[in-house]
C-alpha cells in the first residue's frame, strides 16, 4: 500500500505523491548501513484479520487472530530462518468491516516487527477501509496521511533485485469480488513501462480468475483479463503474489508465477496451513519458504524455487 510505516530504528524521509491525486505518499529511504539486513529478504503474510479486540475468535474450529499474528511474529523475529528486510501483508489485514479499533490493535501488533528494524508494508483487502486505516495511521503514528483519500491505493518498493509493485483491489468493504480499476491498471502499465530494467513483483490481495469466467469465480478479480492484458506482455512482471483465497498454492500463467499466500487468521479448507511466506530473491528468480505455525503441518519449511521467465 502507498504507506509504509518505517522501521524504528532506520534513518528515513517521507516524500513522494499518489498517482492521479495531490496526496502524500510515505515511501521511506533508509541508509544502507552495513549492519542492516539484505534487501533481498522478505516476509510475506496475509489475511490477518486482526480485530479491536485481542480475545476475539473466529473460524471453523474457533481461532483467535491475534494469538496466530503473534505466533508468527515470534517466528519471523527470532531470526531462525533469516532476517527479513521488510514485511508485506497483502490485505484483509482486520477482521471483517474496517473498524478503527481494528486498525488500531493492528498497528500495535506491529509495531515489535519496526522497532527491530523492519519496514511494514500493508495492501488493501475486501474487509479493509482505506479511510479509515489511514485515520488509524495518523493518529497511531503522527503521520499525516493524504487529505482527500485516492480511489485506490497503490505504491512501488524499489529494492536493489526488483521492485515490487503493491496493488489495491479494495472495491467495496466487506464485498468480496475485487477489482484493480481502469485507472489503477492504466497506472500500472505506465509505471512498468518506465522500469523495464529491473524484475517487477506484483503484490494485490484477491486472486485471478483463472477461469477467464467469471460467473464461475463470483469472488475473484473482476477485472483478472484486463490485468493479464497489462502484464502478459510486460517481459518484466516476473510474479503476482495474492492472499483472500486463505490458501498455499503457486503455478504459472503466461510465464507469470502466482503465488497464493496462506493465511494467519481463519482457514476455509482445513488442509491448508497457518503460515507466512519467506522471500528470498536470487539473480535470476526466487526461493519461497513456507513457515507454518504447527511444525507438525507436512509442508512446514517446504522451499519453492522459482526461475524469472
């Protein structure tokens, strides 16, 4: 999403703007100190569904959110895999409506991950509300977000291997079709045009509609061939990273990696893990660990390796 709340303990500046709109977008630029960890390693979650209240459960059986977030907070900052330059949520990061009280124990929770020197990036999901995280952001922070809120939310991290392009499907709160947008997709084509050089990682929250119909997947992008469109093409798209299916999954589209990222809050299929993804980006592709909260769990610490097509 277009604000990153930065890391603690890094130098940083915010600058920069939101496409089509006069608002401020927080991109922080740090110092590369020796000590800082590489850029090529990241943590990937999502569907956190964190709600205002700690004790809340949910799920078929009955999970509490926040106790997994913790669970896997504990696991990315105890170093036993590699420490992660930064953190990427891609959406439905509270419970189901958006509610500030949400945001607020959100951004509390992830707060140890920036003061051990993450960056924490959020995506917008079908049970978020843009404004009011950004209400929450403001008053948890003191970062003054954008005046008027933009349709969408999107921004791109640039890292020395790829840049990731962090994408908003958000059309509607507690709705659960998603939709990228003439506008946001048009913003996309144009920004890859002007980074041909460099590895593009697309991050969003609702997954493609493989079918190409979508009165078969009522609950997936909307606009999947539109996208598909823009980066079919676009030789350095390399992969697509998604949540809301609350599935483990990748495959290949056109060359395109799609990778589904599990969730940490409730599960629909009870094979699927409660976990988080650990990138780890290679000269010419990229390694995926799956890290599950139960050890036990047959593909905990499975490795994924990846060529760029």
């Amino acid at each position: 999403m277009p604000i990153t709340l930065p890391p603690i303990n890094r130098r940083h500046f915010i600058t920069g703007t939101l496409s089509g709109t006069a608002a401020l977008l927080f991109h922080p630029v740090w110092s590369a100190e020796p000590e800082i960890q590489s850029q090529d390693v990241w943590a990937f979650l999502s569907d956190t569904h964190i709600p205002g209240n700690r004790n809340q459960t949910a799920g078929t059986p009955s999970i509490n959110p926040v106790e997994h977030l913790i669970k896997i907070r504990n696991d990315i900052l105890s170093g036993n895999i590699g420490k992660p330059y930064g953190l990427i949520v891609s959406g439905d990061c509270v419970y189901l409506h958006g509610l500030p009280d949400d945001y607020k124990t959100l951004l509390e929770e992830f707060m140890p991950f920036r003061e051990k020197g993450l960056s924490v990036h959020f995506v917008m999901g079908n049970h978020d509300n843009r404004q009011v995280f950004l209400n929450a952001v403001t008053q948890s922070t003191g970062i003054n977000t954008p005046p008027i809120i933009p349709t969408r939310l999107h921004s791109i991290v640039e890292t020395p291997k790829v840049n990731f392009f962090l994408l908003d499907s958000l059309e509607k709160t507690n709705h659960t079709p998603g939709l990228f947008g003439e506008e946001q997709l048009q913003w996309l084509a144009d920004e890859l045009d002007s980074r041909k050089d460099k590895p593009a990682i697309l991050v969003g929250h609702h997954n493609p509609d493989y079918s190409r119909n979508i009165v078969k997947a009522p609950g997936a992008l909307q606009d999947t061939t539109a996208f598909f469109e823009q980066i079919r093409e676009r030789k350095q798209v390399k992969a697509y990273f998604y949540g809301h299916t609350h599935a483990w999954k990748t495959l290949r589209v056109n060359g395109i990696h799609m990778i589904n990222i599990p969730a940490t809050a409730w599960r629909f299929d009870q094979n699927q893990p409660f976990a988080w993804v650990l990138l780890t980006l290679k000269d010419n592709g990229m390694s995926l660990t799956l890290r599950s909260i139960d050890p036990e769990y047959p593909k905990h610490n499975e490795i994924i390796n990846l060529a760029w097509r």
